[in-house]
C-alpha cells in the first residue's frame, strides 16, 4: 500500500493531464478505489485548496484519507525529536509540520510514502533542513519513499 503526500499527487494531476493520459488515470483511479493508494487526511487538506479539481476526482474514485490518530502524533513527536525541531520551530529549507504528520502516518500504517519533494545527495548537517526523502531515510524512521515516476515503473503497467 502506498499513500500519497500532496507534492506527488499534485505533481502528477499538473503533469500528466487528465484529459491526455486517461488509461493513467483510470488505472489510479481503481488503485484508490481499491485502498492500493491512500493518502493522509493532512496530505488532502494541503492538497485540496491547490487543486480543488483534483480533489474533487479523488472523492469520486473514493479516496480513503488516513485520520490522524494517538499513534500517529506520538510517531510525529519522535520524529521532531530526532530533527531537533524544537516549540514548533520548523527550518524553512526542511519538512514542516504537515510533512512530519505523513511520514509518521506512513509509519504507523507500515506504507510506502510517495512524495515528489527533492532528494538531497548531500545531507545538510542541520537536520532540521531534512527534506522528506531524508527523514523518511532516517535509521529511526525507515518508511520507504519513492517519487511518482518510480511508482509508475514499479507498477509494470503499460498505458495506452
């Protein structure tokens, strides 16, 4: 199972037009409906003002949205911890709050996270800088995170 953040969903929906790429589409489309993609009930909110058309077809396709749970913010609260994010004060160059509430919900739900944020090849030694690649790297964190693209050829499907 694999659960979206929002700069994956809203990659795809920018790049590969609804209208231009309908087998893509439909083959999503039946991988939310069968709870294969998910996405955190955070990750949709970020979303959805940005592409309320896009949110409007995930409800269509019955997207499930990962709540956050007791679980989920004690995992978020580790995850602060180890970045050394401190009262809330997130860096501006690595993950905020929204970002540590998807991984840890990927955690808890032991799911690949797809997040097309950038990887860093070279770790800045703030870990507060920690892009989402990063911390999903994390010895302590270890959820797979993989961009859209690699999804798509994980998957073997062909669209045509």
């Amino acid at each position: 199972m694999q659960t979206f953040d929002a700069s994956s969903i809203i990659h795809a929906w920018d790049n590969y037009p609804l209208d231009q790429f309908p087998p893509l589409w439909t083959w999503m489309g039946e991988q939310f409906e069968s709870e294969d993609f998910v996405m955190s009930e955070v990750a949709f909110d970020e979303m959805d003002p940005k592409v309320s058309d896009c949110a409007k077809w995930l409800k269509e396709h019955a997207i499930q949205k990962m709540s956050v749970t007791n679980e989920t913010l004690q995992i978020a609260f580790m995850i602060k911890e180890l970045l050394g994010i401190e009262n809330d004060r997130f860096h501006q160059k690595g993950v905020n709050e929204s970002d540590i509430f998807i991984i840890a919900s990927a955690k808890e739900h032991e799911q690949e996270l797809v997040s097309n944020e950038n990887r860093q090849n070279d770790l800045p030694e703030e870990m507060k800088k920690y892009k989402i690649p990063a911390v999903c790297g994390m010895l302590q964190v270890t959820v797979p995170c993989f961009s859209f693209i690699e999804i798509i050829k994980q998957s073997k499907e062909v669209f045509r």
